[in-house]
C-alpha cells in the first residue's frame, strides 16, 4: 500500500486515510497518528483510531486513544477558562453563572463535547474488559 501523500489538506488526508481503513489497518493507524501528532486538536483522527483498535479487538489501545483524547480536549478547556484579564474572567464566570452552565463554585454542570462522549464510551469499555 503506497504512503497517503502527506502534503494533501487535512481534509483530504482524513478522506484518504478512512478508504485505507479496510484494506490495511495498519497503514490508516500510522497516518491517524501523524494526523494527531500535527493537529493534536483533530477529534476524527483521535474518533477513527478508537474506531479501529475496536474493530481490530484490542481493548487496552482503544482505551489508551480515549484517555488521549480526554487529556488533550479537557487541556484546551480548561486553557480557554481563564484570561490575563481579571476583569474579563470575573465577568465570563458571572455569565456563564446567569444562564446556568455552572454552579455557585464555577463547576460546569457538562461536560463539552467531545469529551463527555469519550467519557461514556470510556465506561462502556471498562465494563467489557472486566
């Protein structure tokens, strides 16, 4: 199977590494891999890569993916929460307060997207390793 072109656009790289998907697992994990190491916030590649360790049965790298991905979107989250400016993060929190996405302490009552359905995905999983 010949390399997916690597200067293709991310979109295009993503198309061409789902039609590998069948045909060689092997060849579409590297090019998930590559595509999260150059776009580490690109939730298809983290989603495919769960998608294929499933497929492939292999329970504990689907569940190091999943952990992965949690890691990195609940880092970006958490990097949007707070602002140089104490006057702008008082305010967003009041905001976020009044229309009630948070408790009294700042403690979201979700979780964002993708997040929360990695985290479900991650408990389906436990449950079927034991």
């Amino acid at each position: 199977m010949k390399p997916v072109n690597k200067p293709l656009k991310l979109v295009e790289w993503l198309q061409e590494t789902k039609e590998i998907e069948n045909k060689d697992p092997e060849s579409a994990i590297k090019e998930y891999k590559n595509i999260v190491s150059r776009f580490p916030l690109n939730e298809t590649a983290y989603n495919r890569l769960m998608i294929i360790y499933r497929k492939m049965k292999i329970p504990e790298q689907e569940m190091s993916w999943i952990n992965k991905g949690i890691r990195v979107f609940e880092q970006k989250f958490d990097a949007g929460k707070a602002h140089s400016n104490a006057k702008v993060t008082s305010l967003s929190k009041s905001i976020v307060r009044s229309v009630g996405l948070t408790d009294k302490k700042g403690k979201y009552y979700f979780q964002p997207q993708p997040v929360a359905r990695w985290q479900k995905r991650k408990e389906l999983l436990e449950k079927r390793m034991k």
